[in-house]
C-alpha cells in the first residue's frame, strides 16, 4: 500500500509502524527465547523436572514492561486522535450528505458536486450529515473515515498534500445498493481548485464522476439509478423507462388504488415518495423535498416522459 497523502494519514502511518515495530520486537524476542528455553531445557538433557522457585526481578519486569508498552502505544495514538479532533480556524468548510446511495458535496459558494473536489495544502472542513440511515465517509489514501448519521451533524478535517483523484467509499452497510456508494475525492492546485469553484472548468479526471444537470446526469448525480433502472428491468424500485403515461397501482394512505403516471406524478414521487407506493415495492425512497431545485425535478421530468 502506498502512503498516505494526508497530514492526518501521515500520523496514522506513523503510529501503525510505531506499534506494529513493537509487535515485531516482542514477538522475535519470544521467539527467541522460547528456542533458547528448548535447547538449554530439552529432555535428554534435563531428564528429570524440577522445581523452579521464584525470579522476583524477572517476574516484576514481565509485569511492568508490558504495562508500559501499552501505555506508550496508548500515549501514541491518542496524540493522533487529539490532533484530529482540533479543526483549524482557517479550514475550507465543505457539507457533505450521504443518502442511499450517492454522496453529494456543497461548498460555500453554493456549488454542489458528486465528487468531493478538494484545495492542495489546505486544511479542509466536512461537516458531515445523512438523509435517511447512517452512512460512513471512507477516503483510504487519506486515512480518515467518520460516519454521517441522520439528524447529527458530524465534524471531520484533513490537509490533502498530494494532488490527485482517489476513492471515497461508503464504509457503513446502508442497504442493497451500498457497493454502488462510490465516488471520488479530487485534490487540485489553487488555481485549479479555484477555476473549478467558480465554474470555469471541471475538476480534472472527474468527469466521469461529475455528471451533467441534464435529467439523465441528474438520475446518476442523486443517486436515483441506484434503485431504479432505465432499461425495463425492475431493481429496488420500479424501472423509469417506459413508465409515462402508464397506469400503476400504488399505495395511498394504506389502501390501493390505480393512478395515471403523469407530469404530477412523477412530481409528487420525488418530493413526497410515501404519498403513493408502487405495489410490489418497499416505501424505502428518500424524500427529496429540500434536496432537489425546481429546475432539477423539471429535467429529470423531462428525462423520464422521453424513456419509450
């Protein structure tokens, strides 16, 4: 594994060599003497056992010495944990939300993302929140992890020192699209990082990862494909191609009842899901209320009536 390109990851690297190094130590030293013990005390030589009466020295540093490892390596790691838990002043705050299954970024600017874009050398605020179940922001080349949990808001800082793209997982199981939860963090020079924030260019190799506002970018941005399909084959939720203008039998208030699948419905199932629940499907969809702008939902709209 290569090293970590964090200040935060740098600590960590450091503290897992300090206590794996006395790992090593102990056990080489066991193995050692456990040898010695073998050949100085084997049978043929020792034909007959004997009682051993008691080494108080021996008996007082075997005793003491671990204690006092263990508190080192305590004394180490807790210096790391400290650290993280002192967010700079001057931090560039970023607010991420998890949500099933996609995470999404918003910088102080009112720029949102998919990808979690990142200023080279600069310490970096996530305030962390979910909108339905707890999820877990994972960045491995970073070093950091902290879950986002719904209604708390999380804290969680790093300095990237490595410019690069890498990957952000979701390390908490939130269901069955939870291994589709996967975007990227992207750490870019000042000048690119402040090209990006003010709309001047994408984040470099990201593309991919940052799609369009069109309706279908929208569906892979929100994390809508993740449940629904657009090729005719149900997953967790219904398929969305073919669907306008269609009757469906949905769930309304506990009874059933056959609805038309217009402009209004599709509307309605994105800011309010539970008000009617296609049957045969679980009532587990997010409410987007809040989380999507007008102009989003009329273009995924306009997305779905074209899906023939």
């Amino acid at each position: 594994m290569s090293g970590a390109v964090s200040n935060l990851g740098k600590n960590t690297d450091a503290t897992f060599i300090v206590i794996i190094g006395i790992c090593a130590a102990l056990f080489a030293l066991i193995i050692a003497l456990t040898a010695y013990f073998t050949l100085k005390y084997r049978r043929n030589k020792h034909p007959l056992a004997q009682d051993i009466e008691g080494h108080f020295f021996l008996e007082t540093t075997w005793t003491v010495l671990p204690v006092i490892l263990v508190m080192f390596m305590f004394y180490y790691g807790w210096l790391g944990y400290e650290k993280r838990r002192e967010v700079p002043e001057d931090a560039y705050t970023i607010k991420a939300f998890g949500q099933m299954w996609v995470w999404s970024f918003e910088y102080g600017n009112g720029m949102q993302a998919s990808t979690l874009n990142l200023p080279l050398g600069r310490p970096v605020k996530l305030i962390l929140n979910s909108r339905d179940m707890i999820h877990s922001l994972y960045i491995p080349a970073f070093r950091v992890k902290q879950d986002a949990v719904p209604g708390m808001e999380r804290v969680l800082w790093f300095t990237p020192e490595v410019a690069g793209t890498y990957d952000l997982f979701c390390a908490e199981y939130c269901g069955t699209g939870h291994s589709r939860m996967i975007t990227k963090a992207v750490v870019m020079n000042d000048e690119e990082f402040k090209a990006w924030s003010e709309g001047k260019t994408e984040a470099p190799a990201a593309q991919e990862a940052a799609p369009s506002l069109s309706g279908e970018g929208l569906l892979k941005a929100k994390g809508c494909t993740a449940c629904h399909t657009t090729d005719g084959k149900p997953l967790v939720g219904p398929t969305l191609k073919g669907i306008f203008g269609t009757k469906v039998r949905v769930t309304t208030g506990g009874k059933e009842r056959e609805v038309t699948v217009d402009e209004e419905y599709l509307r309605r199932s994105e800011l309010e899901p539970a008000s009617d629940v296609v049957v045969g499907f679980p009532p587990i969809m997010p409410p987007q209320k809040g989380v999507l702008k007008e102009e989003e939902i009329d273009a995924i709209v306009d997305y779905i009536k074209g899906l023939k």
